[in-house]
C-alpha cells in the first residue's frame, strides 16, 4: 500500500493526522498514558483527562475508537513536559 503524502489531504484532515502523531510521540516522552494523563490534568488544574481518552487519541485512525485529539492537549502536554524536564536539569 502507498505512503499518501500529507498535502494532499485537505487541512483539516492533516491536522487530524499530525495531532495524532504529535500525540504518540508526546506519551511516548512522559513514559506512559497514566503519566501523560496526569500531565495534563496538573496543567489544566483538574480538567478531567483519562487514559481511555488518550488511548482514542492515538491508536489507529482506522480503529472504532479512534477521536481526533484536541489541540488543547498537545498543548497542555507539551507545556508539562518542557516543565518536568527543565526542572529535572535544575
């Protein structure tokens, strides 16, 4: 089966696609889903986040429980984890 390239997708759908992959690489740093849900929990202050729904987030696109990722996670994630890891080096 051939690699489609991202621009051909319209700009939605590769945002979908980059979230999704922004994701996996973000729960593969925090070492687990567990980790990375409670990341996001402390940068949201409480909003509620479970590993199930980062499970959606990241497997397959074909797959039945596949949802499309907020941006608002990537954020929060990526914002923890820039945190843990400066603090870590302190």
């Amino acid at each position: 089966m051939a690699v489609i390239p991202y621009n051909f997708y319209p700009q939605e759908q590769r945002r979908k696609i980059m979230n999704r992959e922004k994701m996996r690489e973000l729960c593969s740093v925090a070492g687990s889903y567990p980790e990375a849900a409670r990341l996001i929990i402390l940068y949201t202050e409480g909003r509620s986040v479970s590993v199930d729904a980062i499970k959606s987030w990241t497997c397959k696109a074909t797959s039945s429980r596949a949802r499309t990722c907020p941006d608002w996670v990537i954020e929060a994630l990526e914002k923890q984890l820039v945190h843990k890891i400066t603090k870590a080096r302190r």
